[in-house]
C-alpha cells in the first residue's frame, strides 16, 4: 500500500495515449506507489505538422480520462533525458515505466536514457504495449531476420496469437507534482501543436476524432460494418471499407494486442457476419505494421538507405515543378490527383491510393522516393517512420520484399479498377464531377464536345497530364534496365 514515506513512480507516456492495455501504466499501479503521469514533448523527437495536430487533441483525451480518475497529464517540454532527471529530483521517484518505442530514434533515446537512470540507480521497467510481435521475437530458424513479408507472418502465426489485453484500471493513486518544474507548461496549448496563422486544420478536425474512446467508437463500427467484406472492400477507396485506425494505434488510443482480440471476437461471435477470410486478411495487414517495425529495427539506416543497394545508382530526377504538381494534387492524372488532395484536406489516404500515388512519384516521375516519404510524414496524421518508410521502399522497388521495379501501376487502369463508379474521384477532384464513368479516370478521352456538355476545361479547371504514361513508364523501365545492367557488369 502506498504510505506518505514511499516514492512515487513515473509513468511516461509517448506512444500509449490511453488507459487500458497500457502495461506500463498498470504495473506501475501494482507496486502501490502514487503516480506521476508525464508527457514530455522532445523538441528532438518531435512529429509532422498533421501528426503534431492529432498528438494534441491525443494529449487533452488522456488528461480528460486521467482527471475522471482524479489525478492529470503533466506535460513537460524539452530534452526527454533532461525533463526526466528532473521530474525524479523534484518527486522523489525511484522508479520509471514506459511501454517500448521501436523507432531508431525512439529507440536511441530510451537506452542512453535507460542507461543514465540505471546508473543514478532508478529502476527502470520496460513493456510491449505497442506491438503484437516485438521485433526478434519472430525469426527464422537460423535466428535470422525475415526479409519476405508471407514467410514473416506464417512464423509469426504459428507462435500464436498476442495475450490477452488488460482492462482499464477503475482507480488509480496520483502524487502531487510541484508547479515549479523546469519545462512544465502550463497547459497543452502552450506546446504550440495546433497550427494558427493560417490554421489550416479544418479538414483534419472534420475527418478524426481523438482520444481511447473514441478508437473504441472506431474499432467498434469497422467490427460491425466494415470487417465483414474486408478482404474486397479494403481496396476500394470510395467505401468506408477499412478500419482506419492506424492513425489511433500510432499514437496508442488503441493496441495493436486490442484490435486483434476485438477482431477475433467479432468473427467468432458473428457480429456483423465477418469471415475467417476477411479476418485473416486484417490480421495480416496489421501484421504489416509489425513488419515494418521490425525491419527498422534490425536495420536503422533504412530510413535513409536503399534496401537494394543496386538502387543507390539511379539518377533520380530533381523536378520541383512535377514533385510541386504531385503534392498538390494537380498531376492531371485524376486518382492520384484525388489521393494527394485526400492527404492535403483529411490526413489520410487510403492504402490503394498511397501505392498508386507512391509509385506515381517514384516510376512516372522518378523522383527519389525520400522526397515523397517526407511529404507524406508531415501530411498524414498517422505518420509513422517504420510503416512510411517500408512502404515508400517497397513501391519503389528498392525495400524488403519489395515490388519488382517493371511493375509500374497504371493510374488510369488503377482508377478504373478500384474506382469504377468515380465516386472517388468525384468527392476530391469536384472539377471533374460531372464527366461520365467512362472519361472520368482519363479525362483527356473526352471529345471536345463531351468536355463541354460536362464542363470542363482541360488546362484551365483541370490540368493536362504532366506526363504521358506511355512515355514515363518507358522512360523508367529503361532506368531500372541501366541500373542492373551495370550491376550485372560489376
Ligand atoms: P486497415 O486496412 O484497416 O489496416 C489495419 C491496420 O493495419 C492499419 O491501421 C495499420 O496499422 C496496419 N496496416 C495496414 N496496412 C499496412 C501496411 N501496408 N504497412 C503497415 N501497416 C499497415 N501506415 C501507417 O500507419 N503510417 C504510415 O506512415 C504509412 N505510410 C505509408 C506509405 C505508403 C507509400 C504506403 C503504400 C502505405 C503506408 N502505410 C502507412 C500503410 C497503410 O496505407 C496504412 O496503414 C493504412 O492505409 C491505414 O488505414 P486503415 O487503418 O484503414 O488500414
């Protein structure tokens, strides 16, 4: 039981904004010492603009949730090293628990960290709240890392399914913290993560709702509507056909370990009529992201470094004008013109629009896929280095496992497939709203006469194509070709 005498322990909260399943947060409370919750906003570790926005409405819902429990977030700004060896002065602590970043920089940080307060005799207690597989917990039977995603997630089934996860705490102790802290702000407003002058987050607020219970909310609706055709509906990017959740897991309102037993219950208890095949099928994409994890962790430099070194050697184009048209949405090619303006307004693109837009950028354009992979980190609200950098290289061709560098995606096909209606392109590019399903995914098909009844303008509402696929498709073919001819002659 927890006297006046015994120290307080810390909990740190970085990528578990929320009560329940949160290791840390729950043994930390079994060991009957008061808690200080911290957050602590590291100038170094600092996310995108759009990623910034969802961790601020993220910090208020845990607050909001801490003080129903009658304690609150301190929200300390400033070197994580620096804030915490302070926090321990002032409060006395003995002990610090957080659940484990797998991140390089994350990862950096929590063992310089981890080494310095064991050495100034803290205890520190690390946990998996994060992950379904920690990075070396699936291997293969030589001890190896996985390179191919299938044989990744065959090992990983047959290790079983995650534990079981933890229910909220209804109570918890909390230790007074004195107001006097250096990098205490005064309010989460005061972190400045909300942009003001222009405050260009409305789409963001319409589109995301943060916090525990609303992921719940979230999860909840996908179980009941969405899982049960998600192995069809996952591709199609005009239906609400997918969890979107990953902006939640990134930041923590929800673990990865909770997803997984909702998910298992909701087919094993027919709510909503989902499939094994469609709950296979999720399993596996949220697999990914554990994948995806795990390759970073074995290989740090992959955030900057080509998987396939054999890339190192192509002359990537330094186009700001086609790279300025892309971000913008204003390509002429009308799916990945919908995608890029999705990202821009919402924060979110659907997966099948990010890999045709990622392999827009990297094959018809051939721009180095670094450039589009920091583009979308300071876009997307669920930016996550592991996940965006694994994708960005796999659509390239150049990462693990990746997508072989002759399958180049054809915009207007991918349209035509996965959006036969249009109604995709209709909610993001309005301009061409009123063209037939027939010219809507290749606009510059339409006769003079059909733009006219349809009004539209191609060159003025609406761009011509910044490139004719044939041409791009060749054009980078022939500089994958060079590349391995080069490395086939040594
Ligand atoms: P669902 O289909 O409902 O999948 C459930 C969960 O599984 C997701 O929430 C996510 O956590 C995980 N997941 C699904 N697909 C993938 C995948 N291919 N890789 C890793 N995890 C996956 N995802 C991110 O979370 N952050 C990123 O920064 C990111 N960047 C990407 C960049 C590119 C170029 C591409 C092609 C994909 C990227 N993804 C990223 C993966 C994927 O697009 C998103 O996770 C997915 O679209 C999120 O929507 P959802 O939650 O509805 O997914």
């Amino acid at each position: 039981m927890n006297t006046p005498d015994t120290p307080p322990a810390i909990v740190w909260f970085r990528e578990d904004l929320r009560l329940a399943d949160n290791p840390a947060l729950r043994e930390a409370a079994r060991t009957g010492a008061a808690l200080v919750c911290v957050y602590i906003a590291d100038p170094d570790a600092m996310p995108g603009a759009a990623a910034r926005w969802w961790l601020d409405g993220g910090l208020r819902a845990l607050d909001r949730d801490l003080h129903a429990l009658g304690g609150r977030l301190v929200v300390l700004d400033g070197t994580a090293q620096a804030c915490l060896t302070h926090l321990i002065k002032r409060t006395g602590a003995r002990q610090v628990f957080w659940n484990r970043r797998y991140s390089p920089p994350g990862r950096q940080s929590d063992d310089a960290i981890e080494d310095a307060l064991s050495r100034a005799d803290i205890a520190v207690h690390t946990f998996n709240g994060s992950l379904l597989y920690e990075p070396g917990d699936v291997r293969t039977k030589a001890g190896e890392p996985f390179r191919v995603y299938g044989a990744w997630w065959r090992a990983a089934r047959q290790a079983g399914g995650p534990g079981r996860p933890i229910a909220a705490p209804d109570t918890l102790t909390f230790a007074a913290v004195p107001h006097d802290l250096e990098g205490h702000v005064p309010s989460i407003d005061a972190l400045g993560l909300t942009p003001r002058h222009p405050d260009w987050a409305g789409g963001l607020r319409e589109a995301w709702a943060p916090g525990e219970a609303a992921a719940h909310d979230r999860l909840d609706h996908f179980l009941a509507e969405g899982l049960r055709d998600y192995a069809r509906g996952r591709d199609l990017p005009a239906e609400d056909g997918t969890s979107r959740l990953s902006a939640a897991l990134h930041v923590g309102h929800l673990s990865a370990r909770q997803v997984w037993h909702a998910a298992h219950a909701a087919v094993h208890g027919r709510h909503g009529g989902a499939s094994g095949r469609d709950l296979e099928k999720f399993l596996a994409e949220l697999g990914w992201r554990d994948f995806a994890a795990a390759q970073l962790f074995d290989a740090p430099d992959l955030v900057e470094r080509n998987h396939r070194p054999e890339y190192d050697a192509i002359g990537w184009r330094d186009d700001d004008d086609a790279f300025d048209a892309w971000a913008k949405g204003r390509t002429g090619y009308p799916i990945v013109d919908a995608g890029m303006r999705q990202l821009w307004t919402t924060g979110w693109m659907h997966n099948r629009v990010r890999m045709v837009v990622a392999s827009f950028l990297t094959k018809h354009l051939l721009i180095d896929w670094r450039r589009g992979e920091r583009w979308f980190r300071d876009t997307l609200v669920d930016a996550n280095i592991a996940s965006n950098v694994v994708n960005w290289q796999w659509v390239a061709g150049c990462g693990v496992d990746a997508a072989p560098y002759f399958r180049i995606m054809n915009p207007v096909l991918q349209g035509e497939k996965f959006d036969p209606d249009g109604r995709y392109i209709r909610a993001w590019v309005p301009e061409l709203a009123d063209l037939p399903d027939s010219v809507i995914h290749a606009p510059w098909s339409a006769t003079a006469m059909e733009c006219e009844r349809h009004k539209v303008r191609l060159g003025r509402d609406y761009p011509e194509p910044i490139v004719d696929h044939k041409a791009a498709r060749q054009r980078a073919l022939e500089c994958f070709e060079r590349v391995k001819r080069r490395q086939r002659e040594g």
